[in-house]
C-alpha cells in the first residue's frame, strides 16, 4: 500500500511539473489588458519566415533552442504573476484591435503581418523575438552595457608608445610603421565610441536573447532597475 501511495504521489508531482504553462492572452483578452493598465506585458513574436521546404526535424531543433526558456517552470511562474503574457504568430488572419486594423500580408519567404509593427514599435524586425513593455504600453529603454573606458584609455596610450618607439626606429614607409597608425586610430575611436550613451528599447531577437539569462532579464525590468543600471552589469551580479 506505501509503495502504491508512493508511486501515485510520485505521478501527481511528475503532473504538476508538466502542467506548468505561460497564461498566454487571447487577442481580445489582450484587447482588454492594454486600456486596464495593470501589470508589464511579455509579449513572444513567433517566427515570420516560411520554413515549407526545410526537413521537420530542422525547425523543431531549431524551435526547441530558441523557445527553451519558456520551458522553466521557475520563469514561467515569474513571467505568470508579474507580466500580462501574449504571444503573436504572423500568420494570424487581419483583425481589428483597439479601432484599428492591422493587415496580415502574404509573402513567399516570410509572413509579414502589421500588427508585429504595432508591437515592436518598428517597421524593421528580426523574428521570433521577446517584446517587454511596461504597464502603460511603452517600450522599456535601457543601456545594454558600459565599455570599460578605464581600461581602453591604457590600451590607448599603450598603441601610442609603441607608435612612437618605430616612429624612431623604422623608416617612413615601413609596412609596421603603417599598421601601427591604424592601430592607434582605431584605439582612439573605441575609446572616443565608449564615451557615448547607447540607448535601447525593449525588443529582443531570439537569435541573440540570452536564454540563460532570460529570468534575469525580465526582473531587471520589472524592477525597473533599467532606469538606475546597464543590463550587463545587472546580469553579471
């Protein structure tokens, strides 16, 4: 009877495990959440391209890599009680949201669809991809990381010196002499590019999103820590 009571416990725990799921929204449920203003939304965009002539275990290799992260029952949790969830397929038909009507266009090699412009704020988009916006609607803006401005100033100096000791010691039109100047060149603009502040909105390409880190990622714009703090930095807590 324990063995029994065991292995039927067991089953229940084995259940829940995989009966964790993203509370995806309706497209009118959706509708409805934008003009209540309650929670952020994580918004995924599926893939636009049409993929009839690849082999079936290609897409699904391909789809379990990049949609892996909507498989942890801790994210899922967190994305579930924080974020209102919706996810968007490009082949979905032409519709009506909130008085406006977005077109879904056909294409041989991609689907194209409106309504993915809606969500991204952008005509240009690289999908499937991860959209976060706060609880008014709006992208979130954010840093994605801070060049080590201390470090390219050493490195700098560093081509400098190094220019100036062939400058003394090769002749004019030495071949070494020349990659050198462009090395210092191109030194004083990574500096010069690190002293500027790249600005980001909240729109994620899958191909390059940081799955590993994608509970990270969402915490750091719930929390808003956006506002205070590079994500780099953030993520290599």
């Amino acid at each position: 009877m324990k063995k029994i009571t065991l292995i039927i416990a067991t089953l229940f725990i084995f259940q829940g495990i995989a009966q964790a799921q993203v509370n995806w929204l309706s497209i009118d449920e959706f509708e409805k959440s934008v003009k209540k203003n309650n929670k952020d939304f994580f918004i995924v965009i599926d893939d636009n391209r049409n993929y009839s002539h690849y082999p079936k275990e290609k897409i699904e290799k391909r789809n379990n890599q990049l949609f892996s992260f909507l498989e942890n029952d801790d994210f899922i949790e967190y994305i579930n009680d924080n974020f209102i969830c919706f996810r968007f397929n490009p082949l979905t038909e032409s519709f009506s949201f909130n008085g406006v009507e977005y077109k879904r266009q056909e294409n041989k090699r991609q689907n194209s669809h409106e309504f993915i412009n809606f969500l991204t704020s952008s005509e240009k988009n690289n999908l499937p991809a991860v959209v976060l916006r706060t609880n008014d609607f709006e992208l979130f803006k954010y840093s994605p990381s801070i060049p080590n401005t201390n470090e390219l100033t050493v490195l700098l100096a560093a081509e400098k010196l190094k220019h100036n000791y062939l400058v003394d010691n090769l002749e004019e039109n030495s071949p070494s002499l020349q990659r050198s100047a462009r090395m210092v060149d191109v030194s004083m603009k990574k500096l010069e590019d690190s002293k500027k502040v790249i600005i980001k909105t909240s729109v994620f390409d899958l191909s390059r999103f940081r799955r590993d880190d994608s509970f990270k990622i969402v915490n750091y714009f719930q929390q808003r820590l956006n506002e205070t703090q590079d994500l780099d930095s953030f993520i290599k807590k």
